[in-house]
C-alpha cells in the first residue's frame, strides 16, 4: 500500500517480496555499521522475525525515483517510551521514526534529507503528530546532521540508552515539534 510518494520518493508499506532486499542491506557490513551493528547480519529467518511483525508499527520500503534503496518505520509511542523520554502529556500525539538508505551509492546525496523531511510532512498531516521523535547515537555524526537540517533539535542525552555491536551506546533523544 502506497503511504506517500512526491517528485523523487515512494514510500510504501513493506511487501512479503521485500524481505529480499532486506537482507541484502541488512548483511551488508557498512550498512550494518549504523543500523543493527555489524555483529548482527540478518538472513532471511531473522528479517522474517524482525520485520514481519504483526503490531503498531508501519514498515516501508523507500524507493527513489522507482529504485527500492532503504526502510522507514514509523509508530505512535507506546506508553514505556513516552515515560522513558519524559513526555508526561497523554493528550499530544507523538511518533517515532527509524531509517537507513541500505544502497550506500545514494549516501551523502540529499536523499535522506528528502526522505526525513517527507516523512515528518506525512506524520504532521495525515497523522496529525504534533512531535516526531528519534534516538540516534551520539556517534552517529552524519545521521544527526541531517535530521537538525530537517528541524529536529537535542532533546536529551540518554546514558547507554541503545546496546550495538556489544556495546551500551549513548543517544540523543531529537525531537521534531509540529507546535513551534
């Protein structure tokens, strides 16, 4: 099913046939290496598992002009999460948003500044989010820059907040508010 498409991008929920692609990207070390972490390749029993849930979160397929190249999920907040990332309002409706570009020829291309930008679009109106939220790690120097282009700010650094590559990582809880 089609989520949104503008000039470049589609997003689309992610189809059965996908899993493919997945574990393409998510097996390919350099992609590895910001999402999931390099000791975990997926193969197609753990993309099944990890992807294929049956739950709040909507899985995508990015593709840019017609090309798959990457994931975006998005998902309203649970309640441990909102309590996690201290917001204490249950009236605002907040979302959060996990993405990679698994074709590492359309890194450092603009393109997932396109892609973060649309999405928030989408969130703010079609889902009427009124804050968007992710939790990059402090490492991440690149992924961090494109989303403060794209309006999200530092909210709060969460201490061994994300084990990756057998490490408890440090993240930045970003936040990006429809209300300012």
């Amino acid at each position: 099913m089609l989520i949104y498409t503008t000039e470049e991008l589609t997003v689309r929920e992610l189809e059965k046939t996908d899993e493919v692609l997945l574990v393409t990207w998510l097996s390919n070390p350099v992609v590895l290496k910001y999402y999931e972490g390099r000791d975990r390749p997926h193969d197609l029993d753990l993309v099944r598992e990890h992807f294929y849930k049956n739950d709040s979160v909507t899985r995508c397929i990015i593709e840019f002009e017609g090309k798959p190249i990457g994931f975006i999920q998005f998902y309203p907040l649970d309640e441990e999460s909102r309590n996690e990332y201290g917001y204490i309002n249950p009236d605002e409706k907040i979302y959060g948003t996990d993405q990679f570009i698994g074709e590492i020829n359309y890194w450092n291309q603009g393109v997932g500044k396109k892609l973060v930008t649309s999405m928030t679009g989408y969130l703010i109106n079609h889902k009427h989010a009124d804050k968007i939220v992710m939790d990059p790690q402090t490492w991440n120097l690149r992924a961090i820059a494109c989303y403060e282009k794209c309006g999200f700010k530092k909210i709060k650094l969460m201490k061994e907040h994300e084990s990756h590559e057998g490490q408890l990582r440090d993240c930045w809880l970003i936040e990006y508010s429809a209300l300012e």
